[in-house]
C-alpha cells in the first residue's frame, strides 16, 4: 500500500482531520493572543471533561444556540423545520446524517439546544 493513503486512512481513522478543523475553529472564533496555549488548554479541557463528565469546550453554549434559533425562527413560532435544523448543524460543523426527522417534522428551541450540546459531546467524545 502506498504511504500516503496510509496516511491518509491512518488521520481519517483517528478523526484527525475532524479535530483539526474543530480547534481552528474554535480559534478563529475566540482569537486569543496566544494561540498555543490556547490550543493546550483546549485539549486539557477535552481531556478533564472525558474523564470526569463535565461539558466539553464549544464553539457556542447555551445564549449563543437560543439566538441562532431565534434567528432561524423569524415568525417566532417556537419551532424550526427539518431542513434549517439541518442546515445550522452543519453551519456548526456537526453531522447532520442519521437525524431521525422526516421532511415535515418541526424542531423546538429546547429540542433544537438539546440536539447541539450532545453532537457537541459525542464530537468531542470521538477524539
């Protein structure tokens, strides 16, 4: 076998790609002064939180997932369609297979935060 794709099915195996992209965003999106320590302390926190069952680091918590959804629901009609759900998740760089909705059911708020937190959690957990 040639040593690239073995390396290549060795980083896909280890979910390296995925975490990669997870820590540069959640650089981008904090932007701290010192990006190394930053990392460090990232993967720290991973760690503590594999171990003891605390939250993982996220991109977004609680008020930060209350206004996307508020976003997503103009009408304010409490809930969300299949296709937006879908739609932020991947915005999120979450997974959006394997959602057990059909096309016609709604999201709510608390369902739609609820949803986030654990892909969030199996995300991290999978690293």
């Amino acid at each position: 076998m040639d040593r690239e794709v073995e390396g290549r099915e060795y980083l896909a195996r280890h979910k390296i790609p995925d975490l990669l992209h997870t820590l540069s965003a959640l650089l981008l999106f904090h932007r701290p002064e010192r990006p190394r320590e930053f990392l460090i302390k990232i993967l720290e926190k991973v760690k503590v939180a594999r171990l003891t069952g605390v939250d993982f680091p996220n991109l977004m918590d609680e008020s930060n997932l209350d206004s996307m959804f508020e976003m997503l629901d103009v009408p304010g009609e409490g809930y969300i369609n299949v296709k937006q759900y879908k739609g932020a998740l991947e915005s999120l760089g979450l997974s959006s297979k394997d959602e057990p909705y059909g096309e016609t059911d709604l999201i709510t708020q608390s369902v739609f935060k609820e949803n986030v937190m654990k892909k969030y959690a199996e995300m991290w957990a999978a690293f």
